[in-house]
C-alpha cells in the first residue's frame, strides 16, 4: 500500500482507506494523518482508527495542507504546493473577554445596621416595675430590629435618652390585655430573671392589637 498522505480528492471525499469526508478544507485547519495508511486522524489518538497503526506522539506531528494535502513546511504561513493560506494553530488566548460580573442578592449582602422588622406608636411607658404604671409618663415608642429592640422619645424635643434590649438577653416576651384598671402590656422575662414591662396608654381594642403585633414579632427574634 502506498504511505502517501496526498491522497487525491473526490467530490470531496478521500478514496482509499477512509470514506470519511474531510470538512477541515472549509475551516483553514491543519489535517494529521495516519503515516501507515494515510487516514485522517483525531487530536490527541493513540492509534489510527483504520488501520490500528500507533501514533508516534513523541514525535512532532507532521501537517499537511487542508486544501490540496500537501505536505507543510514546519512554521509555514502559506502551502508550497497550492498557496492555500494555513490557519494558525489554536495558542491560549491573551487578551480572554471577560464574563459578565455577576448581579449580588440585595437580600444576601451583609449590612452593617441590623433591618427594621416593625415599630409600635404606642405611646409606651417602660419600666421595671409594673406598679409604675399609673404613675409614670407614657411618652416612648417601640422600634423593633433583627437583633434589638429600641424605645424611643416620640416627643419633638427628644429628653429622654433611647432604651436598647438586645434580643440575645430576652429569655421570653408576654401579652396581657388592657382592662378597666389596668394598661396593657408587654412583658420582657430577661435570661438573668429579670423583667421589663412596656405600658401602652391605651386601654382599648387599639392598644391590645399594638401590643399582639409587637409580640408576635418580637418571639419570632427571640434566639
């Protein structure tokens, strides 16, 4: 059998050996072959497809025209035989384009001040002792956080300095209605046994309904 790769071209097929029909002519690319029947091989093949001959891979790959499958002169830009224009071999991209920067989550970035969850207008009196409550200044209102929870003067000359409580140090949050004598309020059980009651000036359907909603947000904090 004749080892030459120039084999002739027939309606675009190759005779002999392979019937394959090679579309490497359209794209300018370099063609390999088979040194013992001629065929047409794969990148990176160990052995030949069609005759079961081994591919020298120590050696450097010869390369061949993929217009009229000449032969190519090692670096050769242009073929000898035809003048057909060599592709260059495919090389690491120097200047890649680069990938969009992909969109951040608003809802996963980390921030520096914890969310506002809720606030009650109140007005609310805070105290440590639940009988101040007929006694003291109903004159604050109640900002709920992530992770505290703040008391604040709701005056327009703000006196009063705001009372924070972390939710870390909240063992247990308490609902009790307003009656005929009696504020409604929010009970803070702390973690060391203390307590922390926050009156609502209001002794009506209003008042009972801010105190249900703060709690309620207020235990689904709770750690």
């Amino acid at each position: 059998m004749e080892k030459n790769p120039r084999r002739t071209a027939v309606n675009g097929a190759f005779c002999g050996c392979s019937s394959s029909r090679i579309g490497a002519a359209e794209k300018g690319e370099y063609m390999a072959y088979c040194e013992n029947c001629g065929a047409p091989l794969s990148e990176n093949v160990r052995f030949c497809g069609m005759c079961g001959a081994p591919v020298n891979m120590g050696a450097e790959a010869k390369k061949y025209c993929s217009n009229c499958h000449a032969e190519l002169d090692p670096g050769a830009v242009f073929c000898a035989e035809c003048g057909y224009q060599v592709a260059p071999e495919p090389g690491p991209n120097p200047n890649p384009t680069p990938g969009p920067n992909p969109v951040p989550n608003p809802e996963h970035q980390p921030s520096g001040e914890p969310r506002l969850i809720g606030e009650a207008a109140g007005p609310f009196l805070y105290s440590n002792t639940k009988s101040s409550q007929y006694t003291g200044a109903y004159n604050r209102y109640l900002l709920i956080y992530e992770d505290r929870l703040e008391l604040r003067d709701c005056r327009k000359k703000q006196k009063l300095e705001p009372v924070i409580l972390y939710m870390r140090d909240i063992g247990l949050v308490q609902a009790e209605a307003s009656g005929l004598i009696r504020y409604g309020c929010i009970t803070l059980v702390m973690k060391n046994g203390e307590r922390r009651f926050l009156f609502i000036a209001y002794r009506s359907k209003k008042g009972n309904q801010q105190i249900q909603e703060a709690v309620s947000l207020i235990r689904s904090l709770l750690l």
